[in-house]
C-alpha cells in the first residue's frame, strides 16, 4: 500500500465518523434552529476537516 493510500483511508474513515453529527448541525443552522455552543465549537475544530 503506497503512503498515499494509506492517508486517503484515514481521511476516509474520519470523514464518515464526522459525517452524520456534521450533516445534523448543519441542517438545523440551515433550518435557523439554535445549536449549543459544545456544537459551535465541535463544527469549528473537530468537525472542521478541511483546516
């Protein structure tokens, strides 16, 4: 398995464990519905795989 390959496991695998709770919070944002601050923080770091 190339190094490479490897990498783009792990970011598959993270991507799907972040998935689900990141497709939520972002519906009730879009729904103009409140989400906790624990929320706020989670989608700015650990939700936030791109940064």
């Amino acid at each position: 398995m190339k190094h490479t390959d490897f990498l783009k496991a792990g970011l598959k695998k993270l991507q799907d464990q972040t998935r689900d709770r990141k497709v939520a919070l972002q519906a009730r944002l879009k729904a103009s519905q409140p989400i906790s601050e624990a929320d706020e923080e989670w989608l700015d770091n650990a939700g936030n795989l791109v940064d």
